[in-house]
C-alpha cells in the first residue's frame, strides 16, 4: 500500500486535547497571556479554534469569534522558532477563508499598541486602525482596534 502524501501546513479545529500545548506557548508569547482556562472556555463556548501544524508539529494557532457578519480575532501566534518565515500571515490568510465560509464580511481585533509584530501583519495583511481603547491592557498598554473587509 502506498502512502498517502499529507500537506506540509495543515489548518485543525482545536480540541481540548491540545490545550496544554497552546497554552504552554501562549505563556511565552504574549505580556498579557490567556490562561489555560480562557483557551477551555473559548472552546466551551464554541469559538472557532484552530492549531496550525507543519509536518505535524504545533507551530501556531488562532482563535476567532464569529458573530452574524463580523469575526472578531481574539489570539494568533506562532511559535518563536517558526516566526518569519511566512506561516503568520499564511494562518491569518486561512482564517480569512474560515471566517468568510462562516458569512463573515469583516474582520475586526485588538493589537497591543507596542506589539511590532503583530501590528506589523495586520497592517501587511490590509487591517487599518479604526479605533484605541485606552489603557486596556492592564490599565497600562493601548488596543488599537484593527479591522479589514473579508
Ligand atoms: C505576530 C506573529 C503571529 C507573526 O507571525 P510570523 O510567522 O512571524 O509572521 P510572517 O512571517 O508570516 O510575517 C508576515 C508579515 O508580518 C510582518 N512581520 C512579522 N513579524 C515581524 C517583525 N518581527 N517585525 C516586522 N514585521 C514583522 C511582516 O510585514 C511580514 O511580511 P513580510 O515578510 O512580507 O515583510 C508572531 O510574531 C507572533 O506569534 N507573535 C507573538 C504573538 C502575537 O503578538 N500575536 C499577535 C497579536 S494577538
């Protein structure tokens, strides 16, 4: 039996399963991390979830909260070691498609005001500010509030 070639980037719905492991990232990743905890209750609630693999390895994920028209993007991250090199804006790209294949026709998320990075691939990938909440983080840092069509 031959065996069948599996794509190098695959897109999974996240499961609770994975959440030692999305959550072990995040802890390195962000100033202002979700808990383990916040990562269960978005699954709970039903948002759509996603860890992103290449050749099987976790190397990101994403969460996205889809309302009638609107998907609101709570988390993207990809681990430390696998950044630049396009995988970022490669799981952003797919969840545009996740969030359009739900009917959203915009997508919308807050950005640290000090997060290069990430306002860095919104701004890449066609978000423009429409907003800051100030003091959000914590009373201490700035959201800018990002969105951009689908
Ligand atoms: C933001 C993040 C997801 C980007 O992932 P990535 O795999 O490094 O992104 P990519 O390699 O696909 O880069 C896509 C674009 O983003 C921009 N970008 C990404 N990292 C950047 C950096 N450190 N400095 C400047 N621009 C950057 C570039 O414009 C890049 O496009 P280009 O390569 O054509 O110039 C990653 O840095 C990360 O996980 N950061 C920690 C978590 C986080 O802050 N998430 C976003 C807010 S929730």
């Amino acid at each position: 039996m031959s065996a069948v070639p599996k794509p190098m980037l695959e897109l999974v719905p996240m499961r609770e399963a994975d959440v030692d492991a999305v959550s072990a990232i995040e802890q390195g990743a962000h100033p202002f991390p979700w808990t383990r905890g916040n990562f269960v209750d978005s699954l709970r609630a039903g948002h759509s979830a996603w860890v992103f693999r290449e050749a099987g390895a976790l190397v990101g994920y994403g969460v996205l909260m889809v309302t009638v028209d609107e998907a609101e993007l709570l988390d993207i991250t990809v681990v430390p070691e696998c950044r630049q090199r396009g995988l970022g804006g490669t799981l952003l790209g797919q969840l545009f498609e996740v969030a359009r294949s739900h009917g959203a026709q915009r997508m919308l998320l807050e950005v640290r005001a000090g997060n290069e990075s990430g306002l860095a691939l919104y701004r890449r990938f066609g978000f423009a500010e429409i907003g800051r909440r100030r003091a959000y983080y914590h009373g201490k840092e700035d959201a800018i509030v990002m969105a951009r069509e689908l």
